[in-house]
C-alpha cells in the first residue's frame, strides 16, 4: 500500500512538472505569436518616420533654393551698388 502511495505522489509530481513544462512552452508559443504584430507595428512607426525625414528633406530642398536665389540677388544689388558707388570720388 505504501509503495503505491509513494508511486502515486511520485506521478502526481511528475504531472505538476509536466503540467509547468506545457504552461512554459504555451507562453513561450504566445510570445512567439505576438512578434510579428509587434514586429509590424514597429515596421509602421519607421516608416512615418522616414516619411517625415522625406518631408523635412525636401522642405530644407526648397528652403536651400530660396536661400541661394536670394543671395543671387543680393549678389546683383551689391554689385550694382559697387558700380554706383565707384562713380563718386571720395
């Protein structure tokens, strides 16, 4: 009697651990599972971000053709002005 007593509690033993051992790998799974959304999640907020450093790129595009148009033109007022002021004899 004792002897399947002691079976008994050492197979209830072996059950709990396979019990955690299927508990673990069941999580492990999920875990698993839930990767690629999270994977494309990140994959979406990178790709706003690049979209958004596009964006800034162009804008500093456009801003550095203005700046250079500008400076031609202040090129031109200078040189004018160096024309005008070459006239007068100090």
């Amino acid at each position: 009697m004792e002897d399947t007593l002691q079976l008994s509690m050492e197979t209830g033993l072996a059950l709990r651990k396979i019990v955690d051992s299927v508990s673990s790998v069941s999580s492990a799974i999920n875990h698993v599972a839930e990767m690629p959304s999270d994977q494309q999640m990140l994959s979406g907020i990178v790709l706003e971000r690049i979209k958004e450093n596009e964006e800034s790129t162009q804008t500093a595009a456009l801003n550095a053709e203005s700046y250079v148009s500008a400076c031609r033109g202040l090129t031109e007022l200078s040189n004018k002005l160096a024309v005008l002021v070459s006239r007068f004899k100090i």
